[in-house]
C-alpha cells in the first residue's frame, strides 16, 4: 500500500496536468526510499522501478502498458495491477506478507545513486537519438513554462 504522502503527491501531479510517467514517478520514489530505508530489498534498479510502477497502477496512475518487447509475464502483470487501479479492494494479506518476505532477503545496493545512474544512462542508450532530442525539448519547454510564472 502506497504512503499517504506519495498518493497526495501523484494526485497533485495529475491536477497539475503532468504526464502519467511523472505521476507514477511518485511511486518509484517512494519504492527506492524503501530499499535505502532497509525495509526491503530487491533483486536490481529495474525490480525496484517495475514494483513502484506496479503501485502506481493499483493506485490508478493511467501509464500505458509495457513495450511489444517485454516478456508475456511483465504484460499480463501490467494489465492485472491496471485492472486492480480500476476497483478498490484491500490487498490480498497473504500475498503481501509473502512478497515482503521474500524481499527482505534481497540486496539493498540496487537503489545506490551509482546504481540508478547506471540504470538511467543504460536506459537513454537504447532510445533514439530522435526520442532522446524530443525529451530534451519537451523539458526544455517546461523549464520555460516554470521561469514565466
């Protein structure tokens, strides 16, 4: 279950017109703080990213499914966490309980800032240099947008 604060945040994002992905960045955030805290660990960068955007659906983030690419499981679990974000219904305790166990046994140096950036510059190297320009523009913009107001 997601902390209050980062609910009150993903919603303020959406008020504000931002993209899903930075709503769901929320979440993300808040799942790396939890591995740093030592409340769990996880397995690597990419499982600590995909379990804050597996909240950010069950919370009702509208982000669009994952790649053509990605393995068959990564989509069916994409869609059954939308599914999920769709209806309100308390968490299976038993499943919880099972996942959280199983990740307190993992590593914690997945979400160190050497880790991340690793992940990021991984990341950006398999986009385009046309999608990576378009990005930079559009940030471009907002950087605009937020100095005029």
């Amino acid at each position: 279950m997601p902390e209050k604060a980062t609910l009150k945040k993903a919603r303020a994002d959406k008020r504000a017109g931002k993209a899903p992905s930075t709503q769901a960045g929320e979440f993300v955030h808040e799942e790396i703080e939890h591995v740093r805290e030592g409340k769990h660990g996880a397995r690597s960068t990419k499982q600590a990213i995909a379990i804050g955007l597996s909240k950010a659906r069950r919370a009702g983030v509208k982000l669009p499914p994952p790649p053509a690419s990605a393995k068959e499981t990564t989509k069916r679990s994409a869609a059954s966490a939308s599914r999920a974000g769709s209806k309100r219904r308390a968490p299976s305790a038993r499943r919880s309980r099972a996942m959280l166990k199983r990740l307190k046994r993992e590593r914690h140096d997945t979400v160190s800032p050497k880790a991340l950036s690793k992940q990021a510059k991984s990341a950006a190297r398999r986009r385009s240099a046309a999608a990576r320009r378009r990005s930079s523009e559009m940030a471009a913009r907002t950087r605009k947008r937020r100095a005029t107001t």
